[in-house]
C-alpha cells in the first residue's frame, strides 16, 4: 500500500516517502501548484501520452483516486451493504472511463 503525489497539470507523479505520516499539502516542484494523492492502483502514463492523462484527470474529477472500487456490492432489503465481490478494473480510455464513473459512482470519495 501506498500513495503517489501526482501534478496532473504537469503530468508528473511521485512516490510519497514512507515516514509521512502528517497531512500536509505537497507542492509540485514545477508548477507550485497543490499535488494530488492517489492510491496505490494508480500507474503513471508516459508523460506524452495526454490522452491517458486526461482520462486520469476525469476519475480524479469524479471521486476515483485510484483505491479498490468493487465490481459487485450487495445489499440486504434495508439497501445496506452486506457483501462485494471482485475489484474492478481502472479503465484506460475515455470511452471507459465514462462507463466506468456512472457504473461505480456509488462508491466515489468526493469531498
Ligand atoms: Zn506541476
């Protein structure tokens, strides 16, 4: 487990240093600007490949920062969940990544 400070405005990412532990705000070293934290599914495109990235920049905008979403959640009569089944797969095109925000967005973080 771990996290990946990503400048989705530079295309770049960066592994976080293990001995962390504070919430704090990380600076991008080129743009200055706020970087975002994402969860360990997250794997970096090629800095070049923008269309990868703007893919990123939806979930990341929809609530999905790269954590385990579930394909399968069941619910009791009450709607509570009471079971789940298999991890769902980051999608890699814009097409998916459609698909994949309105199928899940039960279980997107958005704060
Ligand atoms: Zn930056």
């Amino acid at each position: 487990m771990g996290y990946k400070k990503v400048c989705l405005d530079c295309r770049k990412a960066f592994n976080r240093p293990i001995n962390m532990e504070k919430v704090h705000i990380s600076i991008c070293p080129q743009c200055k600007k706020p970087m975002t934290e994402l969860y360990h599914l997250f794997q970096p495109p090629k800095q070049t490949d923008i269309k990868k990235w703007e893919v990123v920049n939806f979930l990341v905008e929809n609530g999905f920062k790269y954590y385990h979403i579930w394909e399968q959640v069941f619910k009791n009569e009450k709607g509570e969940i009471c079971g789940t089944a298999n991890y769902a797969k980051y999608p890699q095109s814009m097409k998916d990544a459609k698909e994949f925000v309105e199928l899940y967005k039960e279980q997107a973080i958005t704060e």
